[in-house]
C-alpha cells in the first residue's frame, strides 16, 4: 500500500479541531475568562471610581471578600460534585454565634470556642450529607430546610442579639479574645490576616482536589454519578465528605466574619450563600458539576468584592446594588450554560 497518499481531511482536521475546542478554548475562557473579567473591572473602576485604585481600598476589598471566598471554596467542591449548598450562610451564623457565646457567656477558652464552632459547621455539613445522600432527597431542598434550621437554632442560642450586646452586659463573663479579633482585622507585615485565611483554605481546597483520591472522585461523581458508582467509587461517602467540608470551611469563615465584625449574631452574612455561588460560576466552575476548580473560584470571589466595593464608591444606592448583584448572579448562570452547550456543540462537530 502506499504511504504517499494524501491523509483524507476528516482523518486530521476534525479531531484537531475538537482537540483544540477542548485543550485550548475551554481552558482559556473558563480560567482566564473570569481573570480578565477582573481585570478590566479594576481598570474601568480605576478611572472612575474616586479612591479606589489606593493601597488602603484594595485591603479593605480583601477584608471583605475573605468570608466570602471561604464559603466559595467550599461551595467548590459540593458543585463540582453535582451539589448545591445553600446552608453555608447560614451554617457561618449559627457555627460563629456558637462561638461568641460560648467564649463571652460561658467564659471559655478561646480553644474550646473555636473548637465548638468548627464542629458546629461540620456537623450541619454532616447532616446535609446523610440526608441527600440515605434520604435520596434533593441537595437544594436538604440544604434550604438547613438554612432555616440553623438560622432558627442560631436565634435561639444568641436571643435574637448581637454576642456580645450591651443588653445583656450584665450576663457578660467575658470579651471576644484578641485572638478572634486579630482572625478578622489583625495584619501581618502589613497584609490583612483575614485574606490570608481566605487563601490558605484556598490552598486547602485546590490540594483536596487535585492531589487526593477524595477530589479525584468528587470530579468523577459529578462528571458522571452512575459511571462513577460503577467504577467502585463510593458516591455517598464523596458526597457527605464534600457536605462536611462546605459546613467546616463555613465554620472558619464565620470566625473570621466575628473578627471583623467584633461581634457575632444570628442573621450575620445573609445572602452570602447566593453570592458563593456567583463567585464559583464566575470562576468557571459547571453549576451542574464535573468542571470546575478552586483557583478560578478565588478569581469570581474577587470579581464580587471588587464589583461591591466599586458601587459603593461610586455612590450607587443599597437598593439598585441588591439589583445589579441580583441580576449578576443571573447572568452568571446564563454564560455557564452557554459556554457549556458551545463546547458540547465543538466536541459534538469535531468527532463527526
């Protein structure tokens, strides 16, 4: 046979361009998509915006968007596992108002209050994940009982009022330690604390899933549940880890909102839950799971606090922001399922 015949062009073309759909697009917008997002917003807020491109406003942006970023990586790892979390707001009040009371009221140790407050969030993590996962109900309606739950179990626990509040003085056997002050308004060398918390848990989270066989098979699950199971994978043993993590990662961003609050209480960080989502979808994470990673997620929670603190700087009214968020969130799912139907669509043309 001879080797000089041309190679027929479905042969090359098609799986090169299907090949490149896949290694070099997709990569491209799903990665460095949400970082050019960035920054062009810092640009353009830059030009605008009075005060904003300054050393003091880009700290201050950090500060804020750490709890956020936190509950995010968690948020991470539950999607990517074809999950969805809407407790961890909630699970961040309840785990930091636990905390508060037990070091103000009860007088414990710094120790045992972070201790109390961590286990707190794992075990509303653990419960969502026995739920989904034995009771075969829905991740969104399991984890939308849990946000009242714990808001409730929350009010219960501080009264309904801030921890520590002059209201209540008079029960008062100590203060917030400096050590939970220092979590969420300290500095090192300069650097805010709490940013470094955010990014450290970060670390913690893109190392779970990338380097062992728990992040390995929460990729797998929620690429392909059945095929997963089938593979020997146990999905209910992913799922609940995942569960657990999101509930302790919201735990340590409850500790360092407390710190920088100086207080904690019930209804603390409403909202959060929607804009962890965002920070996950804009980070180029698949809302329904598979694709997705912790890097891209720290980029979307900083689109999120830049976004915020531009409109508040340029005078936009707490009202119209609630609108903008709101909408943002939208048209954040809207572009994950357009980017995931046109490289469904490129793979579909490249393998013909």
């Amino acid at each position: 046979m001879r080797s000089d015949l041309p190679v027929p062009q479905t042969s090359v073309v098609r799986p090169l361009h299907a090949g490149w759909a896949r290694s070099v697009v997709e990569p491209v917008v799903a990665r460095g998509g949400p970082l050019v997002i960035l920054l062009l917003l810092v640009a353009y807020l830059s030009l605008s915006a009075p005060y904003f491109f300054t050393v003091g406003n880009f700290k201050n942006i950090l500060q804020q968007t750490a709890a956020v970023m936190i509950l995010a990586v968690g948020q991470t790892i539950v999607i990517i596992g074809a999950g969805i979390d809407l407790s961890v707001a909630a699970t961040l009040a309840l785990s930091a108002s636990l905390g508060a009371v037990a070091m103000t009221y009860w007088a414990q140790s710094v120790w045992v209050g972070i201790l109390l407050a961590l286990a707190a969030g794992a075990l509303v993590g653990l419960v969502n994940g026995l739920v989904i996962t034995k009771g075969r109900v829905p991740d969104f309606i399991v984890t939308l009982g849990t946000m009242s739950a714990a808001r409730g179990i929350a009010l219960i626990l501080t009264g309904g009022l801030p921890v520590p509040s002059h209201l209540t003085a008079i029960q008062l056997r100590a203060y917030l330690p400096q050590e939970i002050i220092w979590l969420g308004s300290g500095s090192v060398l300069g650097v805010p604390v709490a940013p470094l918390v955010a990014l450290a848990m970060a670390f913690v989270g893109w190392v779970v899933l990338q380097h062992t066989p728990l992040g390995r098979a929460t990729y797998a699950v929620g690429g392909n549940r059945e095929a997963a199971r089938v593979s020997g994978i146990a999905v209910d043993r992913v799922k609940i880890s995942g569960y657990v993590l999101s509930g302790f990662l919201a735990a340590v961003a409850g500790l360092v909102l407390t710190g920088r609050l100086n207080s904690a209480n019930a209804l603390m960080a409403e909202g959060m839950e929607l804009q962890s989502i965002a920070a996950v979808v804009l980070g180029g994470t698949n809302l329904f799971g598979g694709v997705g990673g912790v890097g891209g997620t720290v980029v979307g929670a900083l689109i999120m606090g830049v976004l915020g603190n531009g409109l508040n700087l340029l005078n936009v009214s707490a009202f119209w922001q609630r609108v903008i968020m709101g909408l943002m969130i939208v048209l954040v799912v809207i572009l994950d399922q357009w980017r995931r139907r046109r490289f469904e669509a490129w793979g579909e043309r490249g393998t013909r």
